[in-house]
C-alpha cells in the first residue's frame, strides 16, 4: 500500500484544510454543549415525588446512553483534529487512500474511505454472530 499524506488530493489544499477544521471545530462545539445540556437537565431535578421515579429513571437512563453517544463523537472528532494537525486528515487509516471530499463533508471525522468503513462494519457483525448466539443458547 501507499502512503498518502494530506487532505485528499480533490480539496484544495489550505482552504479545504480550514474549512475541514470549521466543521470539525463546530462538530466539537456541538458534543460539548449537548453533554452540558444533559447534565444540567439531570442536575437541576432536585428531589421528585416517589411516583416519579421510574420515569426519571428512565430519562437519566436515555441521557446517560445520548452522553455517552456525544463523548464518543466528541473523542472521534478531537482524534480527527488531531490528525489534520499531522497532515494525515483526509487518508483512509485502512487502505491509505484518499478520503473523498464528499464523504469528509458528511462525516468529518471519518478514518475510513466508504469501502473500508463497509468492510470492517461486515467483519464487525461476522464476529459478533456467533458470540451472539453462544449466549442464547
């Protein structure tokens, strides 16, 4: 395999950079601000009346679930940061391939071209199928 390094060779170069780290940045500001919102919702609850529980118990169970989904979002954008820091933003981490512009724009913190991502999500459920079954059986 190849080493490619940059941004993919279809963006232009500087500009594409600055603009990859816009979205990235606004990504990030958007995690940060979901995971305060959820907190302070919680936080702000106070005591509540006992027939209240469950269903209290059942949003902090959601908010809990949805933070958790903003910190892995918020990890993969900082990561994502990172390398466009290091000049390898924009190169599939499998294939070293270019990242196409258009798949960077709808997710910028892709490390994978679309091919590889569908690759490792299959291999992904292969091996999860049979672990799946050993346990309801």
């Amino acid at each position: 395999m190849r080493k490619t390094r940059g941004v993919a060779p279809a963006a232009n170069g500087a500009t594409a950079r600055r603009n990859y780290r816009q979205m990235l940045l606004d990504k990030r500001h958007e995690a940060l601000a979901n995971l305060g919102i959820k907190f302070d919702t919680v936080a702000k609850l106070g005591r509540v009346a006992e027939e209240d529980q469950a269903q209290i118990s059942h949003d902090e169970f959601v908010n809990l679930r949805l933070n958790k989904l903003d910190y892995d979002k918020l990890k993969l954008v900082n990561e994502a940061l990172d390398r466009l820091e290091t000049g390898e933003y924009g190169v599939c981490e499998r294939c070293e391939e270019p990242i196409p512009p258009k798949r960077l724009e709808a997710v910028p913190w892709a490390k994978y071209c679309v091919h590889c991502q569908e690759e490792l999500a299959r291999d992904y459920q292969e091996e999860e199928e049979p672990a799946l079954l050993a346990r309801t059986w």
